[in-house]
C-alpha cells in the first residue's frame, strides 16, 4: 500500500512513440516505444510486461522505465492483448498463456536493436518466464536477460491465496477492473461477450472459470491453471534470469516460489526477501516512487545485456 502512495503520481515523461503490432488475424498489439537518441543499436532495449488489471501506465513499470531511461536504455513498453488504449485492438482479452503474443513483440522488436532485456511484473513476470522456458527455441537471440518481479509460478495456489478472507481488498480491486474491462469489450463486441455476465462473477477464480478459459481455448480455470503456470517450465530457461518475491508477498505463498527446480546450469537466479509484499519492495532507491525492486532489476540486466 505504501509503495502505491508513493508512487501514484509516476508519469511517462519521455518521448514515445506508439507502434500497432499485428499478431494474429483479430489480434493488434500496442507498443509504446522511446528511442534515445543516436544510433539506436548502440543501446540496449528494456520490454516491460505489465501484470493483470494493468497497461503501459502502471507505476511499477513506470518507475523501472523512468530509472532505464535514465541509465540509458531504449524502453519498450507493452500493452497485453486488450489492455489500456489497446482495449479496441483486440476482441479477446489477455491471459497468463499467451506467450505467442510476448514472442511476437520480442521478434518485431530484435529488428531494431541487438540487445533486449525483459522486466516482467506479477503476471508479466509468469508469462516472461513461461515464453522463456516452453518457448526457449524461439526467443530471438537479442533477448539477453530477463527479470520476474513478483511473479506467480504456480496459478492455482495464488488463486486460493487471493481468496484468503485477509486478501479481500485486492480481490476487489481485481474484480473492479475485470468486470469494467469486461463491460467494455460487452459493448464493442456483443456477439462474443454475455451481457451481465460480469455481474454474476464473485471472485478471480469465477472469472477464469467463465470468461478467461473458455474465450482462451481452455476447458475450465483449473485447464487454464494447470497449462499456463511458469514454474515447471523453469529448467528450460537458457537465458540469465532473476526471479525476485518477497516471503510476505499475500497474493503468491512462498512455498509456490522455492517449489520448482532451476536449471543446473545456474542461469536462474531466485531471490526471495523477508519483506516486499506484491510489487511493492519499498526502500530507499535511484528509482522514482522507492521502488527498489526497479534498481536490482538493471542491476542485474545491465550485467547481463553488457
């Protein structure tokens, strides 16, 4: 809560532009782009991935992009399927599988630079981590490192957690966007969303259940759940990653982060604070809004990108 006091008031200052990405049939993807000026592959690039009820606007990527603009990186900020000003670009809305859409991005965006870093928060980290390990073969070479700040590995036990009776406000405050973002789309397509739908809809879990896996080809949430969890696709990553939680994290138990093994090679690296909560990690910092998470992040992509 404190790191969203503190950071309420993040804008994007730098110049940016917008890019419509074309991915499948029915399908546009919304980049916002802000190049350095010069050359631009004399700099590497940072991609940010937002997390569920995000866009290109949330404070945490804010705060991490403002802090790579800064340090001299190109910044890359991506809309998921749907999401934000992207909202008319696609029918059908985003979830933790589609990591064609990620791939996508990355591939349009290794024509322009030769130097990528990720930075995935909460379920842009698990869907960072899941296209870097299911689909490892086809990460463009560009793609150098990648970081997962609070990202969920396993969806099933997040989604009982969300449901803990002390967790009912950001239950709340994920239901408020989702039924808003789901009313929305109701409007721009009738034929493929319910009317009222969303007004029957209780918790997450119900969400998925009714809307997410059956608008995604799944059979049911726990389909969805069981397909779209990174964790177990983690021993296939072969490019340098930092998963960092925190251990009072009340939307991911700690135990679904320290549960799947690493590759051997000790290209992933785990790191779990004490303390953090979801997204948050507020501490003294260059990066704007106390985000300490967004120092250690370049920290470690900057090693690795070079």
């Amino acid at each position: 809560m404190l790191g969203y006091w503190l950071r309420r008031g993040l804008l994007w200052t730098p110049p940016t532009e917008d890019v419509v990405l074309d991915v499948e049939p029915g399908v546009r993807l919304l980049l916002r782009l802000s190049w350095q000026p010069g050359p631009r592959a004399e700099r590497p690039l940072l991609v940010l991935v937002h997390g569920l009820g995000g866009w290109d606007a949330a404070k945490y990527g804010l705060s991490t992009g403002l802090l790579a603009w800064d340090q001299g990186w190109h910044v890359a900020r991506m809309n998921m399927r749907g999401a934000g000003d992207a909202a008319h670009l696609s029918a059908r809305l985003y979830n933790a599988g589609l990591d064609g859409d990620l791939l996508a991005v990355l591939g349009a965006l290794a024509t322009q630079v030769p130097r990528i870093g990720i930075a995935g928060f909460s379920l842009g980290g698990s869907l960072a981590l899941l296209t870097l390990g299911r689909r490892a073969q086809e990460v463009p070479p560009a793609v150098a490192a990648l970081a997962a700040i609070s990202a969920p590995l396993d969806l099933v036990d997040c989604v009982t957690a969300l449901e803990r009776v002390g967790n009912r406000g950001y239950q709340g405050y994920f239901m408020r966007n989702l039924r808003a973002s789901y009313r929305y789309r109701q409007q721009l397509h009738p034929d493929l969303y319910e009317a009222g739908l969303e007004a029957r809809v209780r918790t997450v879990r119900e969400f998925d259940e009714l809307v997410t896996a059956p608008l995604g080809g799944f059979r049911d949430a726990a389909d969805y759940y069981r397909s779209s969890s990174a964790g177990p696709w983690l021993r296939s990553i072969t490019r340098p990653t930092l998963i960092l939680n925190a251990a009072d994290d009340p939307l991911i138990p700690v135990e679904s982060v320290l549960r799947f093994p690493l590759p051997e090679s000790g290209v992933v690296r785990r790191e779990v604070l004490p303390t953090g909560g979801h997204v948050g990690f507020v501490a003294p910092t260059a990066a704007p809004g106390r985000f300490w998470a967004a120092e250690r992040v370049l920290e470690f992509l900057g090693r690795a990108v070079g």
